[in-house]
C-alpha cells in the first residue's frame, strides 16, 4: 500500500505577521491521489478542526497556529499566523530552508485615513547583534540560508530621525534541506562476475521535493565512479575481487549549492561458486580421503544434500553435503551430537572434503 505525502500549506502574502484587519489566504496542496470518499480540505488552528471546504484555500483575518489536511493527504506542518496592533512589524518567511534566499521586511503602520509615512532608518537585528543598517528598499535581503542564520530577529524603524519603534520578535529556524544521503547496496558481498547497483538515497521535506539534485559515485581514496548526474543510480555490470573496497555517495542541491556525503560501506567480493568466502578468506581444501575416515569418534556419516552442484571457473561439479551424527543416552533421554555439514566433492573413487 503507497505511503500518503503530507500535505503542503502556503501563505499569500507570504508572510507569517500581519497587521489586525488584514486578510491572508492560505493554499493547501496535497497527493494527486484522492481517496474514494474524501474529497474536503481540512482545515485546523491548534488541533480543532476550524473549517472544512471543496476548494484548496481559505482566507483568515485571527491569529492562530493552523494546519490544512488535503485529500489523500496527511495534515500539513504548522504555521504560526500574528495578527499584530503594533505600530511595527517584522514580516519573515513561512519556511526557510539552507540555501534558501529570503527577505525581512520592517513594516510600519499607516497613521489617518490609511496613509503612511516611510521610514527613513530601519536596523536588523538577530540575537541582539545588528546584522544590518538602512539601505535603499529597507528590507534585508539574504541571499542563501545557512543553518547557523536560525535566532531571534527584530527589527528598529526610525521616523524623521525623531521617532523609533521596534517591531516584534521573530524566531526563525532555518531548516535542513535534506540529511546526509544512505547509500544502498544490492549486494554487499556478490559473487564475481555478478551485477552490483549502488542507490544514492535523499530524504526531501515536503515543500521542497522538486528540489534538483545531482549525484555523484566514489571508491577507496575519493576514486570517482561517477560523474555529477540526475541518476541516483550507479551499476557495476560485472564486478570482480578487485573491485572488493569502501564506496560512499554525494548529493547535491544544484540551486542551492548544498552537497552532503553519505557514509561509506564495504563491499566484498566473493570467489564464485564459494558463498561467504572473500579475497582473505579462501577455501581449504583437505587431502583426499575416503568417507568413513571424516567422522570422529566413531560418528555415523549422513547424506545431508547429494543434488547440489558447485561451480568452480568453467567447471561444475556434483557437490554431496554431508554431515556426522551421534546419538548418547538411554530410551528416556538421548543427546544427538551433529557436526557442522562438511561439503564433499566426488572425484573417481575418493573424496575431496572441503570446511
């Protein structure tokens, strides 16, 4: 059964502070995929259901933490709306992620019959230090997010050099683009001659899943594999004991100039025909003997597998599995002693045991 996305819900204007009277809209988006039945947009400030509607928007004049639920969707992230009576605000995005650009905007209200006079000085300031002074459009522009821009931002607006008002305070948390990537392989220990596809995996948030990204594919000592690509995908048609090593992946966010590494994983190669075994660990094989001379003990010999077959280079062989059994005790209790299969290799008239 499909997982559901989680819904997507938008502010226009895009701010999270307004001035009382103010009307904003909300848009909620969602899964294409509608469930039979379901086909309302719900709407929550806190955790009660405030509205319900057949269009995906709906307009709020109250402050309130909301949430929208689309069709076929989970509920939405929270959106904390302020609806202030303060002569300043400051006005900053819904959600703001590394390598975002984003403005703050110092806005003052408009005093009689809805006129307003500028502001002629405006200081930003975040975690008490000021970040910016005056400049010509009086917001602060930020041309890419970075994680350690999260804190408490406020801004001072100066009106003819006389009067000062400060705004409220605003948390803003950036938020991380996506973690580092896993990478997934097929086949950790494969047999050579085999086909490997190693996956480069990148969890996206919700309201960045058309984010593009680019991959890229290394070995032991930063060896590319692989180019930068749209392909999370990376196959090694015929892999062999000397492709036994440590790989690990990129990904990077091609707008937003974020590159994260996935940690590395070992692979090893396996010798055909010998499962488990790698390059430093090769199977030994023993002199020939016959089979009532490979049980101790005086252990009974029992056929465990005698259809399977080994492949050795180009040569296939009848393979017997075989393993040694012995019975201790009385009619009330008995202990069965069995040994680890031993695997027997037919040839002429003895046997070749190989552990």
């Amino acid at each position: 059964m499909p997982t559901a996305h989680q819904s997507v819900i938008s502010i226009r204007p895009p701010w999270t502070t307004f001035f009382k009277g103010a009307a904003v809209k909300m848009i909620c988006n969602g899964s294409d995929d509608y469930v039979t039945g379901q086909t309302q947009y719900i709407w929550y400030d806190h955790k009660n259901i405030r509205d319900k509607t057949t269009g995906n928007n709906l307009t709020v004049r109250d402050s309130g933490m909301y949430r929208c639920q689309a069709p076929g969707s989970l509920p939405s992230k929270p959106v904390n709306l302020l609806f202030s009576s303060g002569s300043l605000i400051l006005q900053t995005p819904t959600f703001v992620f590394e390598g975002d650009s984003f403005i703050l905007r110092c806005k003052k209200r408009g005093r009689g019959r809805g006129r307003r006079k500028e502001l002629t000085d405006v200081k930003y300031i975040r975690n008490g230090k000021i970040i910016s002074n005056f400049n010509k459009s009086l917001d602060l522009f930020i041309p890419q997010a970075r994680l350690n821009d999260s804190g408490s931002y406020q801004c001072i607006g100066i009106e003819n050099k006389m009067y000062k008002f400060r705004s409220n305070f605003k948390i803003i948390k950036i938020q991380e683009l996506f973690p580092d990537p896993t990478l997934n392989i097929t086949d950790l220990q494969p047999e050579e001659g085999s086909s490997v596809t190693l996956i480069c995996g990148v969890q996206l948030p919700p309201e960045r899943q058309d984010t593009l990204l680019h991959f890229i594919f290394y070995r032991d000592n930063g060896v590319v594999l692989s180019k930068w690509s749209r392909s999370p995908e990376f196959q090694i048609s015929n892999i062999w004991r000397k492709d036994s090593g440590v790989y690990w992946c990129g990904a990077e966010a091609v707008l937003n100039n974020i590159s994260k590494h996935s940690l590395p994983r070992q692979i090893h190669v396996q010798k055909a025909g010998f499962p488990g075994d790698n390059a430093s660990s090769c199977p030994t094989p023993r002199p020939k003997e016959s089979p009532q001379h490979m049980c101790p003990d005086a252990m009974e010999l029992q056929v465990v597998d005698g259809n399977a077959h080994l492949k050795e280079g180009n040569m296939v062989y009848s393979e017997i599995q075989m393993i040694c059994v012995k019975e201790e005790g009385n009619d009330i209790g008995k202990d069965v002693k069995v040994s680890p299969p031993l695997l027997v290799l037919p040839s002429q008239n003895d046997f070749e045991v190989i552990l």
